[in-house]
C-alpha cells in the first residue's frame, strides 16, 4: 500500500512494537547496477495455464455497492521530492506471531514516479518469478524476503531490474485489514464476477465498497481471474490506485494528510525520519490515478527442478529499461506540472512548490 505509505509521516511515530507495517530504506544504496542482470532462462513453449473461466452465477454474491471517487482542490505548504522515486511494495504472508519482516513476499510491487510530470508506474513481479537473488543464487523472488529481510529483496529488485529502490514498504495481512477498515473502506471496480473460497471473494462485477477483509480478499484471489497470479499481482495494483484515488477524495490540505497519518501511525513502525516521508504524502496527493500505469511484469510458467516458477525474458527486461528515464512506461504524456507559490526547500531532492495544478484539481 504505498500510497497511503507516504502518508504515515505527518504526525510522527516515538514507539515501536510488532508492526503491522514497516517503512524504511535499504541498507545498501539505492542506486541501480551499471547494467540490468535480468536472469534469462529459455522458457518452455506454453505461456502458462490458460484463462480461469468466469465463475457460474451462485446464491449470495455481494452486488455493486460502490462508486468512483470525485476529487477536491489541493493546497500544501510542504516541499515535494524532485527526483525520480522508486518505492519497493510487498505483502508478507505472515501468520499471527510470524515477524512480516522475515516471511515470504506474498506480493511484490514498484512504484516508479515522476514528480516532475506527476505520472508513475506500478511494476507487479509474479512472486515465482526465477531471478538471482545476491549472496543466494537462483530462487523464486519471494524468497528474498524470508532470507534476508527487505533488504534483501530490495537488492534482488535493483538487481534484476537495474532499477534503483529508495524506500520499502512491508504491510502482511492484519495491517492492509486494519488500515483499511480505520480509513472508512475504500471503493474498487471489479471487472468480473469473483467467487473464491480460498480468499474469500464473492463479488459480482461493478464499483464495490470493500471493508477491509473484503479488500484482502480480493488482492488474495488467483483462481476466479482469468490469469491466476498474472492477475492477482495486477488486482493488488488496482487496490493500491484506488487508496490514492481515496486520498483526492478526502484529502484537501496538510492537515488532511495529518488526519489521515493519524489513523495509519497506529500501525506502522517507521525505519526513516518522519519529515522525509511527509514529503512524500504530499506528492503521493498530487498523483492521478490516470497517470500511473499498472503493469505486471510478464513472463512464462515452467518448472525449476521440482518448482513451478515464472520465468522473466527480454519483454521484462525491455520494461526496466523503459523505466530507467523517467519511470514512466513509454512516451510521456504530460509536460512538467507549474505551481502557484514557492518555499524555501530543506532538502537538495525537494522541490520549492507549496500548490501544484493538475488536471482535475480547482484551485480557488
């Protein structure tokens, strides 16, 4: 959930205990390698198990309860970052007493944006995806957290990518739940009917107002969509652009972004200073939800001795590079954002704007 991640500064955070979210840098530098190091493997023939197809009608299906989010002007005082920003995303699968910090990566994502231009990126990894992972050799990519921490899967990501990470996120299951619910829900389109017993889902397509199990649910399921953990990666995706889609609802000034921090504080143990991250939830306000594109890393389902594993090819690799510019998927399609008034910056990767305009925002 790394839109609200940015969010989880603004009031400050002097206690910590077993996080239900955890905020950090990695240990290592965040800049990428000289080169990509995408491990390339000659896939087998198939491309992976063919679409699910949609689930039949069954008796108790939740309806369409939702709808989409309008937006509110936006006025900060506080400095924006000016570089390029690469967070890495990921979902542990921790069970109740198991350290999110040393489990596998259920999920695992990078945002890539550009603040410049107020556009972005959602990078989903298959979590069998086949990559190097440092110091361990060849693995599925979930593995780098049970192995390492986020530190390690942060360098598996640069080193499979080329692609710098500047900060982590880690959330597990009982915090995504929790946020969610203390936040009020939040509102999704779900494209197709979803009836799963494993995760939970029983919905049928349209906007749905999802608490927070029904939001877990629904980034957990991989057998009611049509490409298994292909969607579900991507499904995890929609949720995070839906939180940010939440925050330009409901978030119209600083002490919006501090009301908000208020509720996700009580969940996040927080390994950066607090005045970074403030920064960021003012950005992260800033961003359209129409300008940030969600992909999933593409790749081929084969097996690694006795493993089913994905593997990643020259299309992946073709991805990061495109990255590497402007962290933006193909061409760019909007100039520099302009602002209102400046400020005295505290920081050489802040940017002096207090108002940004975007299309969408009034500015009285």
């Amino acid at each position: 959930m790394v839109v609200v991640a940015g969010l989880m500064a603004a009031a400050g955070c002097g206690w910590r205990r077993q996080a239900d979210v955890v905020i950090g840098k990695p240990a290592a530098p965040a800049t990428a390698p000289a080169a990509q190091a995408v491990l390339v493997t000659v896939p087998p023939p198939d491309l992976g198990k063919p679409p699910t197809p949609e689930p039949r009608d069954a008796p108790g299906l939740k309806g369409a309860n939702g709808r989409p989010y309008g937006t509110i002007a936006f006025r900060s005082d506080v400095p924006v970052p000016s570089d390029l920003l690469f967070v890495l995303v990921a979902g542990s699968d921790a069970r109740p007493r198991e350290d999110i910090r040393r489990t596998r990566a259920d999920s695992i994502h990078l945002l890539a944006v550009n603040p410049r231009t107020l556009e972005g990126t959602i990078v989903g990894f298959p979590r069998d995806a086949w990559v190097e992972i440092p110091g361990r050799g060849a693995a599925k990519i979930n593995m780098a957290l049970a192995y390492g921490g986020p530190d390690l899967l942060a360098a598996t990501v640069r080193h499979l990518t080329g692609l710098p990470v500047h900060y982590y996120v880690l959330t597990g299951f009982t915090g995504l739940v929790s946020m969610v619910d203390e936040l009020g829900g939040v509102d999704v389109l779900v494209e197709r009917r979803m009836n799963d017993r494993n995760s939970g889902t029983r919905f049928q397509p349209g906007w749905h107002h999802f608490n927070g199990n029904e939001a877990l649910a629904f980034t957990r399921d991989r057998t009611s969509v049509p490409h298994g953990d292909f969607s579900r990666s991507e499904n995890q995706g929609k949720l995070i652009l839906a939180a940010l889609d939440k925050m330009r609802a409901e978030v119209g000034d600083d002490e919006g972004l501090r009301r908000w921090a208020g509720v996700l504080l009580r969940h996040v143990d927080l390994d950066v200073p607090t005045s970074e991250l403030l920064s960021f939830a003012a950005l992260g306000r800033r961003l359209e939800p129409g300008f940030v594109r969600n992909i999933v890393v593409p790749g081929r389902v084969g097996n690694a001795g006795s493993q089913s594993v994905v593997y990643l090819g020259e299309e992946a690799a073709r991805i990061f590079l495109d990255l590497r510019p402007d962290a933006v998927l193909g061409s760019s399609s909007r100039p520099e954002q302009t602002t209102t008034t400046a400020s005295t910056t505290t920081s050489s990767t802040t940017s002096s704007t207090t108002t940004t305009t975007a299309p969408g925002d009034v500015i009285p």
